[in-house]
C-alpha cells in the first residue's frame, strides 16, 4: 500500500484520484511512525519549495525521510524537495539528490512558469518508465527546475534548456511533472511505481 506524506503542502485531491482510476490502495502519512504501515511512500507537493520544507520539518518527517529504505516517489515539488537545495526561497532541502533546484528565469527566453504538456525524453532505462513511449507527453506546471545530470535524470525534458522531468537514485525516484494529470502515460508511472521492489 502506498503511503503519502500528508503535510499540508501537496494537491493530495488529485493523486488520490488518480491512484483510485488505477485500483492503487493508499493511506495518509502524518507522523514518522505511521511510515512503517506501507511499502512505499510518496511526497506530493505544489506551490513554494521553502515553504514545503519547513511545513516538512515542522512535521517532524524532514529528519527521517533520507533513511526510508522502502521506495519513495517526490511529485512536483516533492520532487524538488530531494535535491540538496532551492533558489526559491534560498532553501536547504533534503539532500537525498546532490543536484540544485533553479528557476527558470534570465535562463531561458520562454514563458515562465512552463505550463502545459511537454514531451520526456527517458534516461538510464529507468524502471519507472516501463511501458511507456520514451518521448511520451507529460503535463508540467513549474516555475524551477532540477539541472540535467547524466547520472541521476531518468527522464530529460527540454525547454528553453535541458532538464530533469525525472530523477532516481537508489530507491528515490521524483517527477517534475503531474502524473496524476498526464492521463494514460501517468497512470502507467503510478502503476509502475507500485511495482517497484
């Protein structure tokens, strides 16, 4: 069962939605030792990177998520709560990546935030991945984005310049983009999660 990190930063609505379209059993994660209840954890996440991390220290999570052995899943800004650090907010975030989250502007001449659907480009043969067309469409709404390294990016999206649509290292995987609103290439990658050992 998958367990998400209820901390009053994450669209949980929508994921719980998506996850019931693809007969996924879920519960809600409030305290540290409700962790321990299922076999995989994922960190929703929208709005102010800084502003999540502390919600996520305020919860008390923050200290023991980098040690979760079990399969964990960062959307969006949960994501970006992996890597080392924000320059939205100037934040130190978890640490679990070493890769920084930057933001989009004087870096690229495209509108920013970067909105909509956006084709991936999958690295590294990433598990995550499984049955889905490499530069299947996926739908973005951000503002920052995780830098291109060819170690950790599982998936690669391009605009303006190079990015992370995905990263993984070990048994952390995070997604730029919504699965829980990119129909039927989402819900692949929810389900591929699930199976994830």
């Amino acid at each position: 069962m998958i367990g998400i990190i209820n901390y009053g930063a994450g669209n949980i609505f929508s994921l719980t939605a998506a996850l019931d379209r693809v007969g996924l059993t879920y519960g809600m994660v409030n305290a540290i030792e409700e962790l321990d209840q299922y076999d995989r954890i994922i960190i929703p996440g929208v709005g102010h990177a800084g502003a999540a991390m502390e919600k996520l220290r305020a919860s008390g999570l923050a200290e023991c998520i980098h040690t979760i052995q079990k399969p964990v899943l960062g959307i969006c800004v949960g994501m970006q709560l992996l890597t080392d650090f924000s320059e939205e907010g100037n934040a130190d975030l978890l640490g679990v990546v070493p890769l920084k989250t930057l933001h989009f502007d004087k870096k690229i001449k495209g509108k920013v935030p970067h909105m909509g659907w956006n084709s991936v480009t999958i690295r590294n043969d990433n598990p995550l991945f499984s049955n889905i067309e490499d530069n299947a469409y996926f739908y973005f709404v951000h503002s920052y984005f995780i830098e291109y390294d060819k170690e950790y990016t599982a998936a690669m999206c391009d605009y303006g310049l190079p990015f992370s649509a995905a990263i993984a290292k070990g048994n952390f995987y995070g997604v730029q983009f919504h699965p829980e609103k990119s129909g039927q290439a989402g819900e692949q990658l929810l389900v591929n999660f699930s199976k994830l050992s």
